[in-house]
C-alpha cells in the first residue's frame, strides 16, 4: 500500500522560496538585459543621427567653400573689370586731350619754328622741333603757358648738317596752367627766354 504525504513540507517550501528567487533573479536579468539593449539601441542610433548630421554638416561646409572660392573668384573678375575700366577712362581723356594740345600747339609755334617730334613718356611731353632763329624758340616757349603747365627746355642748339637752322628739345607737364601767360610776355606762371647755346 502506498501513503502519499499532501501536506507542505519544510523542504517544497523551501524548494519554492529557491525556484522563486531563482525566477526573480532571472527576471530581473532578463530586464537588465533589456534595458541595456535599448540603451544600446538608443545610443546606437543616436550616434547614427550625430553621424548623418556631420556629413550633412560637411557637405555645406564643401559648399560653403565652393561659394566662397566662386565669390573669391568674382571679387577678383570685378578688380580686373575696374582696371580694365580705370584703364580705357585714362585713355578716353587722354584721348580727348590730344586735340585741345595739338590745336594748341599750333597756335603758339611762331612761322619760322615746326615740330619734328610729339611723344609722351611717363606724363611728360616730348616736342623737338626745328626753328630759324632762338627767337622764335623763345617766344614758342611762352606761348606753350596756354597749353601746359609747365615747360623746360632741355637742349638746344644747330641742326645737324643745317648751320642756319636751330634744333630744341622741350619737356613739358600737360594740364591747364593756373595762370596763364599771353604770348609774348612773361609773369608769373610764364618763363622767361631761354639762354641759347
């Protein structure tokens, strides 16, 4: 005859307290487990987004820099273009310069004196010209008052091969005179006749 004992004994129950601690202990893993996995998780893609918003960030950036070499490259073409502008205003008004300066010139060469050289170097005037005597050198002199602003002759004396014939060469300033002398006399502003070699 088997006797089966339904009364809890000291050893289920401890068996149970086991198996309890046991099942909370493993609950208790398992929800560690978890939270960390969605720590992970969290971090995971959160390190994806900061990742994504650095490349996006290095892109503008490239961008950034590609405008900046365009405007660069702009700002340059701009220099250029006011140069180039700079440069064609200097020549229109020398341009329109020469005209007043030649009809100049020919009112203040005396009959007996012509040009054989007009040029211009670094702002300064170059006339050399031919002239039968140093009168009508000195009076041409004078009368350039109305044309530059300044005058010097720098050499004259005979023409080579022409002994009736006398040679000059004059150095003068563009610009209109602050006072200007009428030919044939001398002031202020004017130059007085030149001592000829």
């Amino acid at each position: 005859m088997i006797r089966i004992n339904l009364l809890q004994t000291r050893e289920t129950r401890a068996l149970r307290r086991k198996h309890r601690t046991v099942m909370a202990g493993v609950a208790a893993l398992c929800l560690a487990g978890m939270a960390l996995a969605a720590v992970n998780i969290a971090q995971w893609r959160r390190q994806g987004a900061l990742e994504s918003g650095l490349a996006e960030r290095r892109r503008v950036v490239a961008g950034l820099r590609l405008e900046t070499a365009a405007v660069k490259e702009l700002e340059e073409r701009v220099r250029r273009q006011r140069q180039q502008d700079h440069a064609i205003k200097a020549w229109l008004q020398h341009r329109t310069r020469h005209p007043r300066v030649l009809r100049g010139l020919s009112a203040a060469a005396p009959e007996p004196l012509w040009l054989t050289r007009y040029a211009e170097s670094q702002g300064t005037t170059i006339l050399e010209g031919r002239a039968t005597d140093d009168e009508s050198i000195a009076r041409f002199l004078r009368s350039l008052s109305r044309v530059f602003e300044s005058r010097r002759l720098v050499d004259a004396g005979s023409a080579n091969g022409e002994e009736n014939l006398r040679r000059f060469v004059i150095h003068a300033e563009p610009g209109p005179p602050p006072n200007p002398v009428p030919p044939g006399g001398s002031g202020p502003g004017g130059t007085a006749d030149p001592v000829m070699p």
